[in-house]
C-alpha cells in the first residue's frame, strides 16, 4: 500500500513557481488526470509531445561522479551518505583534481557528453567552492557538458560555479511540498528554492527532479511534477529518480512501486515540461530493459552511463550498448 499523504498542493512554493495558483500552467489536478489516462493513451501523448521537440531516438549520456562522499548532516530517508545511518557507504575525502579529470577523460572517451560531480554537504564551504571551481573548468575544457550538486548555495556561489564554465546545477525538489516532511526534517521546501533562485540568478540552467517510490501516493507525485512544471522557467534538465533502497536508511522496506507507475511519471514530466531533458536516473539497476524502453518510449532521453552513481550500482556499460542496440538508440 502507498502512503496517502493529505494537505494541499501545488500552490507556488516561492517566486520561482509563477504567479497565482489560478494561473498555473499546470495545476496538480490536471497533471492527476494526465497520470490517471490509461496507459496507452498517456504514452502516446507523451510520445507525441517528445517527438515535437526532440530526436525520438536520440538519449544523452552522462556520468556521475562522487567527488566527496559519506558524512552529510542531513537526514534525507533515503540517503546512505547521510551520517547517522549506518549503511556499508564508506567516507571518503574530496577527490583530487587530477582523479575528477582522469574519470571525465574516460567518461568521455567511452561516448559520455555531459559529466556529473556530487558532493555530500548540506552546502560547501568557500574553500570547497574553491576546488570545485578548478574541477569544473578542468572538465569543461575536456568538452563535456558540466554539471554539479553540491546541496545549498550561500550568495555568490553560483555565480563562481557560473564563471567555472557549469553549465548546470542540480538541487533536486525530491517529492511534493506536503510529503516533503515525510523524507527529510533538516532542511525545508523554502530552503531548496531558495538554491534554485540562486542559480537561476547567476544565470546557469537547473537540474532539477525528485524521486519516486518513497512511499507518496499518486497525488503526491502529481504534485512534485507540478512543482517543477511552474518553476519560471521550468527545469532544462529533470531528472527522474526510483528510490534504490539501501539497508540501514529509514526507506528501506518501503513497499515497492510498481514500474508502470514510475513510466507514468516520466511520461507526465515529459509532457508538462517538453522542451527539457528527462533523464531517467537512479534505479536503472533494478529496471529490465522493457521497463527502460517504456521510460524512453514516454520520453526520456537522458540516461547515467557508468557502473556507479554516487554510491549505488548502475547498469553496466556494455548492458547499455545492448539496449541501445536492440532498440535502435544513439547517443546524443
């Protein structure tokens, strides 16, 4: 059984979410009623929008490295890096500069455009900002796209991330507003907009997406995907997570989710934000490949390319060759 969680939502969380809740582009109810179509007719839609604006059966690769991991303050449920949960992840010091570019040369090298670093901070202090920077301008001159989450930017931040060369920052808006407080207590909904003005402010595009499977009903998933379709703008890039449960985190044993429901929810973001890339993230270990050729038949066309993401396995490089083969995929 899901949780069904109660209050209202999708009224803007914060300038970033438009004007008032009678002029929302999307309102939670309607994007409900997209997720409750039956699943031929919501594919097809979604179909139909993703083919207006981008190549059907083009998918970008990206790789995800963890530059900084274990030890984070926070409490996210479903988080092995945070600190006080005993999970089998492993502290780990900040990266080098020469190991950050020796992996995004051989992300690169093995078809990979766009090229991830992942910190585990509540949000980075100067002299962390000061490492970033140089990784990010290192990778960037590799030719990759660049992106990074490094959790909550104080003023001024983003804007040396911006002149770096980071194309993208990632701060994820995870679950709807009134289930957000299920999942996490140590920081609030505000508190990630806030983030997301900033980087919006320096003038960098946003990752931005959540994850399902937590436990949220799907009124609660409709409302994350209303949350991000009223950003203004609404996210470049949105990647859509399935919970990878991981013992010793407060969410694992949650009752899992079916799969057709988490196409549905790719299918419904690529509909409500058409011109962004969806990008199916974490959970793709667990996915068969009919499952991933349904997620990119509704639309998704960005995927992580690797065997790890942050501290979590990921299907392997040659599984990927062979479902883009057997498909009739190619990268971007």
């Amino acid at each position: 059984m899901e949780k069904q969680s109660g209050g209202a939502v999708g009224k803007p969380a914060g300038k970033l979410a438009g004007a008032s809740a009678g002029s929302l582009r999307w309102s939670v109810s309607r994007i409900e009623g997209l997720l409750n179509l039956p699943f031929s007719d919501l594919i097809h839609h979604a179909q139909l929008v993703h083919r207006q604006h981008h190549d059907a059966n083009a998918v970008q690769l990206s790789t995800l490295i963890s530059v900084k991991t274990g030890g984070c303050p926070e409490d996210c449920g479903y988080c092995p890096q945070a600190a006080r949960y005993r999970t089998n992840v492993e502290n780990q010091d900040m990266l080098s500069l020469d190991e950050v570019v020796a992996t995004a040369a051989a992300s690169k090298a093995q078809g990979a455009s766009r090229f991830c670093m992942g910190a585990a901070w509540r949000g980075p202090k100067q002299r962390d900002i000061d490492k970033m920077v140089e990784m990010v301008s290192a990778v960037k001159a590799l030719g990759l796209e660049t992106c990074a989450t490094l959790g909550m930017l104080k003023p001024g931040q983003a804007e040396q991330l911006r002149r770096a060369g980071l194309d993208y920052y990632n701060h994820n808006l995870d679950t709807a507003p009134e289930f957000y407080g299920e999942i996490i207590t140590t920081r609030n909904y505000r508190d990630r907009l806030d983030t997301l003005e900033k980087v919006r402010g320096a003038g960098m595009q946003v990752c931005c997406g959540g994850i399902v499977g937590m436990g949220e009903s799907r009124h609660a998933r409709a409302g994350l995907i209303a949350q991000l379709a009223n950003l203004d703008p609404y996210p470049e890039s949105v990647p859509i997570n399935h919970l990878v449960q991981v013992e010793g985190t407060p969410l694992h044993g949650t009752a899992a989710l079916d799969p057709l429901e988490f196409v549905r929810t790719v299918a419904a973001a690529r509909i409500t934000m058409p011109q962004a890339m969806v990008r199916l993230s974490a959970g793709r270990q667990e996915m068969p490949d009919t499952v991933q050729a349904l997620c990119f038949l509704a639309g998704a066309n960005s995927i992580f390319y690797g065997d790890k993401l942050l501290t979590t396995d990921n299907p392997e490089t040659e599984r990927d060759k062979s479902l883009f083969d057997k498909l009739g995929l190619h990268s971007m």
